[in-house]
C-alpha cells in the first residue's frame, strides 16, 4: 500500500507526533510499504525516509510556538496528493489538515486519526468532578457535532483504545475503530528490577529503607492531576512508609515542585532522557501512580505494566482500559481520598503476585510498536476502496 499521511503537527523539532510517524515509516519499510508524511515546514522540499519521504508544505510558524508551522494551503496539500495517488490518505488531526484530505476529490480510503480527545484533556478535567462526567459532554455537544460532521467525509476513524472508539460512536463518529497503541517491550523488562535502584530513590526521598516506593512520569500539566496524586500520597504516607519520585516537566514544574517541598518522602527528579535508568527505576518500583483520566491510551501504565509493576489509576480513560483488577487499583478522577485509598489497597497486596499477574494478564495483552503498525496496515488493507495497482492508474 501507499498511505499518504496529512501531518500538520509534524515538525524537524516535534515531540509525541514526530516518534509516532517516524516509528511508522520504519514499520512500512519492514512491511514494504509506503508513506508519505504531508507537513508544514519554513520552505518547501522533499526528504526521503526509511520506509517513505516527508513532503514540506512552505508555511508560516505557529506564534504560540515556533517549532511547529500552520498548515494553510489547501491546493498545495491538494496538488501533492494528486503526485501521490494514495491508496489511504489519513487526516492526522481534527483541524484545519482534517478539512483539507475531507474535501480532497481523489479515489483512496480516508482514515480520520484521533488521538487525543480535547473535551477530557480541558473542560472534563476542570468540570467533570464539580457537574458530572455527562453533563460536560453535553456542554461540549457543539465540538461532537463537528467531529462527526468532519468524520461523515471519512471511511473510519482510527483510535487508540476501545473506550475511545465507543465514546466517539455514541456521538456518531464514523466508524471509529481501535488499534492500541504498542511500546518498545525490549526496553521495559521485569528483569531490570534492582533493589541498589529502589534503594538510592529511597534515600533521595528521605524514606526509611523499608518504605514502598511509588513512581509516577508524567508531564507537568493540568490533565494530569499531580496536585492530586501530591495531596493522596500525603494522606497515604501517614498510614505506612512510603516514598514518591515524580519524573517529567511541563507548565507546572514550580507550582509541582512548591507543593512537593510541603510533603516529606517526596522527589521531583524532572525529565529524564536516562531511558534504561527510568525503565530500572520502573521495575524496581512498588506501584506506579497515575492521575490523568484524559488519555486516549496511556505509554507509561502500558510500559509499567510490562515492567511487572503494579498500577493505581484513575477509573476513566485509557490508563484504566489498560488495568485488571488483578494487578491495578482504581479511584475517581481527581479524588484525592479515594486514590489514598486506592494506594493502601495496593500496598496491602503480595507483591509477588501483583508481578506475575501483570505480566500474565496485562503484558500479554499489551502491542509492542511493531504489531501496533501491523494491525493498523490490516486495518487499512481490509477498507482499502483501491487496490495499489489500480490507484495509481488514475490520475
């Protein structure tokens, strides 16, 4: 196949959108396939690429951030699909490169890609505990109205877990259909637990050697929910040893950082660009502590999963579609109360059976990056309208 993907958030500079394209168009090359990234760029050229190239569309920077540049020529996204003759173009966003492969004439199965969903990353997490889950929804119809009216131009609407793609459905979004994110298993292993590891996070925390050590990565951002996870650790530390290392930055690293100085046990250890020591530090954990209700899959519960480290997630979302009562513990988005006892749940079990049961029923049923790919390509070979001969005959 040759799958034509419209990136407007693809940049030299990118974060999350970038590795997952660029993983990608590794997995088409292994495949023997093709793609071809359409993106915004300060001048218009042509890379070749492992597996495809990437078309830059001359554009102008975004002004809320200069590493990212604004998609807006439609005739020129237009004109290079008409070179590329797609068998499946994708629409990677919802916006402005949405509307731009919706309205595009040619003949090729048109996947719309949703990969965050905004009304949970904004107003359900502001709102949803004050007004209810529902009634924001409700709030937010205008948005839901507009998804599936861009959808109806779609043949599906890829996303990334299950709960997602029933939530999208009962808005009437056209034919959403799950395919699970995958991680790199070869790096997150059980055997990389090391009790020198957890025992240097202990006294980085100043908790006694016997304390249970919780992790959380994340970034610093309201979705996220640290405040919470701050306030329900405190409680839970009062009943029994514990100590907490918070990994990651964003936005809200000084008002985190503030509130971790008020609570003894506490590690803000920043981003990490040490992987095999994060993925140790993972394995060697006693649970991994999560707060964000919003996600549309969850990496790092899937990679602490897979570390055999037990989880304590909020009870929406794609965290919790990857949990099983028989390794995680579940809490209210936003509940401070409740995750504390969510964390005493936890605690109170064999840890010995919380491993096994994570790599026996969570592991197993987790992607690595090269399957999630495979079953994205069959996905698309099933619904393909044109085989890869007959699309590049017409013009």
């Amino acid at each position: 196949m040759k799958i034509v993907d419209v990136a407007e958030f693809y940049a030299e500079r990118g974060g999350g959108v970038r590795t997952y394209i660029d993983q990608k168009l590794a997995a088409a090359a292994r495949a023997e396939h093709e793609v071809v990234v359409i993106a915004p760029g300060p001048e218009e050229k042509e890379e070749q690429r492992e597996g495809g190239r990437i078309v830059w569309i001359k554009s102008w920077p975004l002004p809320v951030d200069p590493r990212y540049y604004m998609l807006l020529d439609e005739r020129a996204v237009h004109a290079a699909l008409n070179r590329e003759l797609p068998d499946v173009v994708e629409g990677s966003s919802p916006w402005t490169g949405g509307w731009m492969v919706a309205r595009w004439p040619g003949r090729a199965t048109k996947s719309l890609i949703f990969h965050q969903d905004p009304v949970a990353v904004y107003p359900q997490t502001l709102l949803g505990r004050r007004f209810g889950y529902a009634r924001v929804d409700a709030l937010f119809k205008p948005f839901w109205t507009y998804l599936a009216r861009l959808s109806a131009h779609y043949d599906l609407t890829v996303t990334s877990g299950q709960w997602l793609a029933d939530r999208l459905a009962s808005f009437g979004v056209q034919a959403p259909v799950a395919v699970p994110f995958g991680i790199d298993k070869s790096a997150f292993s059980p055997s990389l637990a090391d009790p020198e590891v957890k025992a240097s996070w202990l006294v980085r925390c100043g908790a006694p050697p016997e304390a249970q050590l919780l992790v959380a990565v994340s970034r610093h951002h309201p979705e996220k929910r640290l405040l919470t996870l701050l306030s329900a650790f405190e409680r839970a530390r009062q009943e029994q040893p514990l100590a907490l290392v918070l990994f990651g930055d964003g936005p809200l690293r000084k008002l985190v950082e503030r509130r971790a100085r008020t609570i003894p046990g506490v590690h803000v250890a920043g981003f990490s660009r040490d992987r095999p020591h994060l993925a140790a530090t993972l394995a060697s954990a006693d649970a991994l502590l999560h707060g964000s209700a919003a996600e549309t899959f969850g990496l790092v519960v899937a990679e602490a999963v897979c570390s055999g480290t037990p989880v304590i997630v909020p009870n929406r979302g794609g965290a919790c579609e990857l949990a099983r009562p028989s390794f995680a513990e579940l809490y209210e988005p936003g509940d401070a109360v409740g995750c504390a006892e969510a964390i005493a749940r936890l605690t109170a079990r064999d840890r010995s059976v919380l491993r096994a049961a994570c790599l026996e029923q969570g592991c197993q049923h987790i992607f690595d990056v090269p399957s999630h790919f495979e079953a994205l390509f069959r996905t698309y070979a099933s619904r393909s309208l044109t085989s890869p001969e007959s699309a590049r005959a017409l013009s």
